[in-house]
C-alpha cells in the first residue's frame, strides 16, 4: 500500500482568481486595440505604452507553486514583456515593466 500523501493543498477563492484573470484579459485588450489604433492613427499611444501595459496585465498572471520534490516554482510572464521591452527599447521601460 503506498503512503499517503503530507502535501497539503491551499486553495484560493475562485472569485477572486476570476476577477483577476478578468482585470487581465480586459488590459491585454486595451493594450491590443492601442496598438491597432496606433497603427491608424500613430499619436493614440506609443508601443513602449503598450508593451508596459501587456506587461502590467501578464503580471496578474504569476503564480507560485511547487515541484514533485516540493522546491518552489515561481511562475511570471511579466519577464517575458519586460525582456522585450528591453531588447526594443532600452533599459528604462524595461523597469518600469517590473516596478509596475
């Protein structure tokens, strides 16, 4: 008979989680339809605006959790913004990806 498992599970209300994947979902977009209106009318918002903003918005998207051996596992796609923000437009909109 195998041994019960120790790991305990915390679960956070799926209510608040929902309301932050809609805050997300809903900057995504406003970033999205910047970008789109930038595109026709190029003095709406610039493109290191909108990276910022994806950036702000994948932030709500980090989680933590742990591996099979129990280390933690943090989990941002804000780097991934904030990296090309670095790589397109220097170091500053790059921090202030991150200290957003």
């Amino acid at each position: 008979m195998a041994p019960a498992s120790t790991r305990t599970l915390v679960h956070r209300g799926s209510r608040s989680t929902t309301v932050w994947k809609v805050v997300a979902v809903a900057l995504a977009a406003v970033a999205v339809a910047a970008l789109v209106a930038e595109s026709a009318r190029p003095t709406f918002i610039t493109a290191e605006v909108a990276l910022l903003i994806m950036a702000v918005a994948a932030a709500l998207f980090a989680s933590v959790t742990t591996t099979y051996a129990g280390t933690p596992l943090v989990i941002n796609p804000a780097v991934c913004f904030s990296f090309a923000a670095l790589l397109s437009y220097g170091l500053l909109p790059a921090i202030a990806a991150q200290l957003a």
